[in-house]
C-alpha cells in the first residue's frame, strides 16, 4: 500500500483567490492546517475566505530545532502544511524534503516573490541571482552576500529578513552610492487587503523605507564590475596571501557553488573570502583574536558565506569535526605546517573526494609538504611572481618569496596507497 504524502500548498498575500482549484479542494478536504500565523491568515482572504474549515494549528515555538518531534505529531493523509508562495524557494519544502525525503511530500506551490517580482519589473527571472538574507546570518555578517554578486554587475534580488535588510544591503554597498534600490512589499498582494502591495524605490545613498518586513529587494548595481579582489580591498595587518598567488591558490582549491572550505590559519582571511565569492561556504580558523576579528569585518564587507573560529589548528578543527553537518569539501592550510599532527587532522577531517591545498615559503615547512607528499601522493609547485618596481629612476623586476604549494585529491591518494599495497 502506497504510503500518504504530506501535502504543501503555498499561499501568496492575495490569498485564496491566487490558488489554484486544486489547491483550494487540498486545502477545504483537510483536518487540519498547519503554518504560521500570517499565512493562516490569508485563508480569510478572497471571494473563498469561509469554505475552509479545517482546524488552524500554528507551528510550535522552537518547531525547527525539533524537526523529528513536529512532524511525528502530523498525519499525511489529512493535514496539509500552509506555507508562503513557493515552497521550494528558500521556504519550509526543502527543509521537508531534507528531514522526509522528497517522495513524503507533495508541493503544491504559488508563485514565488522572485516570479511576482520580475513580473512587476518586467526582468527576466531566469537570468536573475536572488540572495537570501533570510536563511544566512543576520546583520551585516549576513548581508556581506551581496557583495560579490553587485560586483558581476548584473541586476539581482535580495529576500529581506525583515525590513532592516533594505539598509543593511545598502552598507554593504556604501561604496556605490547610485546603484539603485527597489524594495517591493507584500508583493502580489495588490491594492487592498491585509497585505497591500507596496513598492518604493531609492538608491543606496537615498535607500528605500519598505512598507514592511516581507519585502524582497531589487538592486541595479552602478559602478565597474569586478571579479578577483585586488589586496587593497582587504583590511589586514599583512598576514595577506596577495595576488596572483591567492587567485592561483583558490583556483586550485576547485571552489563551487555549496561547496564548503576550512581555511586553516586564516591570516586577514582572502582565500575563504575569494571561495565564497564564488558561491561556497567557509569556516576560517585563525589563532589571533584580532585577526580573527579582522576576518570577521572583511567577510561583511566583501564576501558574507564565511564564519571565521578563533582558535589554534591542529585543535581547534576537533571543535569544528564535532560541529559540522558534513565534512570539508576543501581544506586550505595557509598557516602552522611545523605543528604537530597538522597534516594528519586536515586529512582525516576532508571529506572522501575533497581536496588539500597548503602553501609556505618556508624551508620548514616545505620540508613537511615534501614528507606529506612521500605519504599521501599529490603535486608539489614552486611559484614565483616577480613585480615592476622603480630603482632610482628606471623601473626592474622584484622578486616576491616564492611559495611551494601542494595539491592533494584524497580519493587519488587513498587510491595509490591501495595500488601499492596491492603490488608488495
């Protein structure tokens, strides 16, 4: 016997009347509705309000640290979840699909604030990012996300925590004072009801006030586009891994949408920065408490996606291990090669597939990268950037150190191991 979905059906501000036929005999055959208040709300808006008579039930305080406990107390076959237009747009769907499975449930959605968005600015929504600010961390930490994304140059939407967001984001691009700002409130909710639409438009120098907190941002960024960071765009003491060296090193890094990294000795924290730039998460751990705040106020000001741990590598990454709801994709050690057992934690944390990359321009440690090679396989470059300077009045080239870096596949790894013990 087929088992029963749980069904989601995804209501926007104009209520009943933007729901589809189905959706409305989902929700007036059901026992019970579950959501939050405002969406419950909406089932008393429209030329339907009264034909649902289902028991209203609102979530439970805390119901997302208790995910197993919340959804043990529903029954498919008569409870429908409520939710707020598209379910599967940063909403409760995913999360759904993450703890049920995505044959337990069945989406029934409205259309998403990106769709009803575009539609008002007459954008094409397939060619347009959306950052969320709802699900990453709050305050400037948070809104630092839409810094790389302002610096392609393109026209994006940002889904607003609330509506302080609107000048969050416009801190976080201070330094492009004309790019403009369209704040859209309560989008689709037309000219009356609850939740009428509202949209005001301003720049970053003159930021939009939004009419309330479920509001999703338009920005139009002015200025030249940039792609890697030049050094002067960080805030450092020196600990800096410059240019080209950190566009080589991130490059061999592999970074990737989601994917995570664990910067081992962060330094001013550039590599975690450049990797979430390009649309991963990181975890920077630094030993210095005022570097590691240092990190924290580049990571707003360029990057957002990285969470900088203060703390002494090796040990520090046991916190991490412990933590983590998955292991590193890539690890990154840029600092602290000679402490003992470095290398043996950062290999047994990166996860199966993952990638090793340390750097130095030290004999010490280059003697360790060398001994790590003997044991775990790997490539071993030497790189040298040399600079125009000027001598008296003429210009010369300087050399920089050179760096030694080693680059490690763990799968690769373990296979040759494998190999090798197949041949004795």
């Amino acid at each position: 016997m087929t088992r029963a979905r749980l069904r989601v059906v995804g209501i926007g501000c104009d209520g009943l009347d933007g729901l589809t036929a189905r959706a409305l005999r989902i929700l007036a055959g059901s026992r019970r509705i579950i959501g939050a208040p405002r969406q419950l709300g909406l089932l008393d808006v429209g030329d339907a309000a009264g034909a649902i008579a289902a028991e209203r039930v609102e979530w439970p305080e805390g119901y997302w640290r208790r995910w197993a406990e919340v959804l043990a107390d529903l029954e498919p076959d008569t409870d429908v979840v409520l939710a707020s237009g598209d379910p599967m747009f940063h909403g409760i769907g995913t999360t759904l699909v993450r703890e049920l499975g995505a044959d337990a449930i069945e989406v029934h959605p409205a259309p998403s604030s990106a769709s009803l968005a575009c539609a008002r600015l007459g954008w094409a929504l397939d060619a347009t990012p959306v950052v969320s600010l709802v699900t990453g961390p709050a305050g400037a930490a948070g809104a630092g996300a839409v810094v790389p994304v302002a610096d392609a140059g393109r026209p994006f939407l940002v889904l607003c925590r609330d509506a302080g967001s609107v000048a969050l984001v416009a801190a976080a691009l201070a330094d492009r004072p004309n790019t403009v700002l369209t704040a859209l409130t309560n989008v689709g909710g037309g000219d009356a009801g609850p939740y009428p639409e509202t949209i005001a438009r301003g720049t970053v120098a003159k930021p939009p006030v939004p009419a309330g907190n479920l509001t999703i941002l338009a920005v139009e960024p002015a200025g030249a586009p940039r792609g890697w960071l030049p050094d002067t765009a960080f805030d450092t003491d020196g600990q800096l891994t410059k240019s080209p060296i950190r566009e080589l090193t991130v490059a061999a890094l592999g970074p990737r949408p989601g994917a995570l990294l664990w910067d081992v000795g962060g330094g001013t924290g550039s590599i975690a920065i450049e990797w979430a730039r390009h649309g991963g998460r990181a975890i920077c751990v630094e030993r210095d408490a005022d570097r590691a705040a240092r990190i924290e106020g580049n990571v707003a000001a360029l990057s957002g996606g990285v969470r900088a741990v203060h703390g002494s590598a090796p040990e520090a990454l046991a916190l991490l291990d412990d933590a983590r709801a998955s292991a590193p994709d890539a690890i990154f050690i840029g600092g602290g090669l000679t402490a003992d057992g470095m290398i043996e934690a950062c290999w047994e944390s990166l996860a199966p597939g993952g990638r090793l990359v340390a750097n130095t321009v030290t004999l010490e440690s280059e003697a360790v990268l060398w001994d790590a090679r003997s044991r775990f396989g790997g490539e071993v470059h030497r790189i040298g950037v040399e600079r125009a300077g000027k001598v008296g009045a003429f210009t010369a080239w300087r050399p920089a150190l050179p760096v030694v870096q080693w680059i490690v596949d763990k799968q690769v790894a373990q296979g040759a191991a494998a190999e090798g013990e197949q041949g004795q």
